[in-house]
C-alpha cells in the first residue's frame, strides 16, 4: 500500500488527535510553504503523518505510483514514490516553478509555471512537446490542469503579457481554457485553481482569491464561500467532496478579506448538497493539493 510505502521512504512526525478522527478516506496532502520537514501530509486511520521533505505542490497517483512535485524556482524536481521500488527523482532546468503533474495515457505533463508552458516529456526528463503561452514567463500563472471529455484543461490568473503582470489584477481576470484550442471555457475567476469535473458532468473550479468553491452544471451555479480561507485542492470520494484551504496573512495581495484562517484546514462538503459537514485543521498555514487515495485497482485519478 502506497501509505504504508511512504512511511519507509520518508521521516515523519505523527500526530494523533479526535480531530482526526471518523474521516471516511485517506487524504494526501501538499504543503507549498514547507521549509523541509513537513512538505507531505497523510491523513491516514485517524492520525496526520508529516513527511520529511521540502515544499511540495502538484500531486498524482497512478496505480500505485505517486508523483510528487518539489517547490523550485528554476527547475523541475519531481519525485515518483513506488512500493518496492527506489524513490526516482526526475530533474529538468528547462522548466521551473512547476505546479502541477499528470499522467495521461503513457504521457508525463507538467505545467511549468515560470516559462508559462505546459509540457509532455518522458520519464528520463527529455521533454516531447511544448504548448507554450503567449507572454514572457509568468505572465499567466498557468497551475493546475485536468482532462474533461479528453479535452486537456488548465486554470490560469489571466491573459497577461509581462512577468507576474497579473500583480494588482488578479479580480476575476482569471480563467479555465483548453490548451488545444485555447478557447475560454470558464472566466470571471480571482486567481483560480484546480478546475475539476465530476462524473456526472459537474464543473467545480477553486476561486482561490474570492475564498470560494465555485460549481456549474447545465446553467445551474452555486458557490460555497469560505471566509479567510484561499481555495486551492480539489478531491472527490463517493459521497464527499475535499477542499484545501490556505491562510494567507502575509500575502495581501491574494487575501479578499480582512479576516483569515490561523492554520491551513480542509473542508468536507457533501457531494449532492455542497453543505460543509466539517473542517480539520492542520499544523501548517498553506495547501496546494488534495488527494483521495483510493485502492490499487484504480488505474488513475484522471
């Protein structure tokens, strides 16, 4: 089992707490802000392991692997944790400030945030294609990305030329695009996050800088509003919906309210209402992704 693998891969503290407690999945989690020894978080039987390891930001399990991006400005640390294996690191200095990463098919994508890109390579580091974004480097902030109806789709701050020209511009100039075509599918976003769709049709998208999970389907909207908590990390079970809350005191820039969360949490939404059933608190301040670690048999969390 992958947990149980990364607790013989990695050091940890555990914490045991009731507030840990009578959660129905196993969550992984991703610390962005991490300074070394908890970048890693596994909500696991009803106790919270922290991991050993740098700030950590996109995650992805397929079958029984995990790939784990590292926070680094310059270049691409990505990590891949397998049963039974050696830990694989896999480096690339063409790309850096990587957000996120993605199995698709046989395909390895990550998005590149600092050379606004999004790209395809193999499992050696050797990058196969390149969908690049007009701009200089991080004019969009391109982070997250995800596959509707095999149509691959990213979430970014905005259509923006100059580095980091999205500062001071952020209010609902953010957007969810096909990469393929580049139409705009979604829009109105303030630095938005982790577009995701559910089986059912189901858009849901964190409209981080708003503190808000928005949700579309067939013309009908909804919000979930989270005061003090910037949204960012998106998972489903069965029954439940995971979201990633940050607290952002020191970045006022991407704050939108006066008030934030002390600590980062995650919030439990039931899936059919999107009513809150409850939040957990967490000894770190950011997320950046949320994970439900199903079983082996899952093929992917595509």
């Amino acid at each position: 089992m992958l947990a149980d693998h990364l607790k013989k891969a990695l050091p940890f503290d555990k914490i045991e707490s009731s507030e840990y407690e009578g959660i129905q999945n196993t969550l992984l989690i991703s610390i962005p802000s991490a300074k070394g020894k908890d970048g890693l978080a596994l909500l696991h039987e009803g106790k919270l392991y922290n991991f050993a390891i740098t700030g950590c930001m996109g995650l992805w399990i397929q079958e029984d692997r995990l790939y784990v991006v590292t926070s680094c400005a310059d270049h691409m640390r990505l990590l891949v944790f397998e049963p039974g294996q050696a830990t694989k690191t896999i480096v690339s200095c063409e790309l850096g400030d990587v957000h996120d990463v993605r199995i698709i098919g046989e395909e390895l994508f990550v998005v590149s945030t600092m050379t606004n890109e999004i790209v395809t390579m193999d499992h050696c580091g050797r990058i196969l294609k390149r969908w690049t974004l007009p701009g200089y480097g991080d004019s969009w902030h391109v982070n997250c990305i995800d596959v509707w109806d095999g149509k691959l789709v990213a979430s970014s701050f905005g259509k923006f030329t100059t580095y980091r020209g999205y500062k001071g511009k952020m209010v609902e100039a953010g957007i969810v695009f096909d990469l393929d075509t580049k139409e705009v599918l979604y829009s109105g976003f303030s630095a938005p996050h982790t577009p995701r769709r559910d089986e059912e049709g189901g858009v849901y998208v964190c409209n981080s800088k708003m503190e808000r999970l928005n949700y579309s389907k067939n013309g009908e909207k909804k919000e979930v509003c989270f005061p003090g908590g910037f949204t960012r990390g998106l998972d489903f079970s069965q029954d439940e919906i995971y979201v990633g809350l940050s607290s952002l005191r020191h970045r006022a820039d991407l704050k939108s309210s006066k008030v934030a969360i002390s600590n980062a949490q995650v919030a439990i939404l039931d899936k059919k209402s999107l009513q809150i059933k409850r939040t957990i608190t967490l000894p770190q301040t950011e997320i950046y992704e949320v994970l439900v670690l199903h079983d082996k048999n899952n093929s992917g969390k595509q």
